[in-house]
C-alpha cells in the first residue's frame, strides 16, 4: 500500500517540479531544496488530491506539514 502511495506521490512531484527528478531514496529531502515554492506546492496538492480521490485538510495545506515525501504521504495514508 505505502509503495502504491509512494509511486503516485512521485509521479505527481516529477510532474510539477521543473528541473529535477526526484527518486524514493528522496523521502526525507526537503522539497523546497528541491524546487518546490508555493505555486509549485499548491500544483501538487491539486494534483494529489485528484490523483487519490481526496480532499487534504485546510490545517496540512502548508508546506511545512508537507515539505518532504514521507510527510506527504503520512498525511495522504491519514485521510486514505
């Protein structure tokens, strides 16, 4: 389940990041380090939430509650 997680939530970013390819051993890197700024964050939420049929909560949509992959996901497997 977490792999299938992981896979979606790596598309998505490889996607929206301009630049850059992102791989798993990437989980714990700071996205903004990584090209992510706020336009480019609220490109990934959209897409996440399109990508996995759901609605991220109003207190996670920071970049800081999702500013790496393994908080991405965490946050993802919560509402999932």
């Amino acid at each position: 389940m977490r792999e299938d997680i992981l896979d979606k939530v790596l598309k998505v970013l490889n996607a929206n990041l301009e630049n850059t390819e992102i791989t798993f051993e990437q989980t714990e890197d700071d996205l903004s380090a990584l090209g992510m700024d706020s336009i480019v964050f609220i490109r990934v939420v959209v897409a996440l939430e399109e990508a996995f049929d759901i609605e991220i909560p109003d207190e996670k949509l920071s970049l800081n509650e999702m500013n790496t992959i393994a908080k991405i996901m965490d946050v993802i497997s919560s509402i999932g």
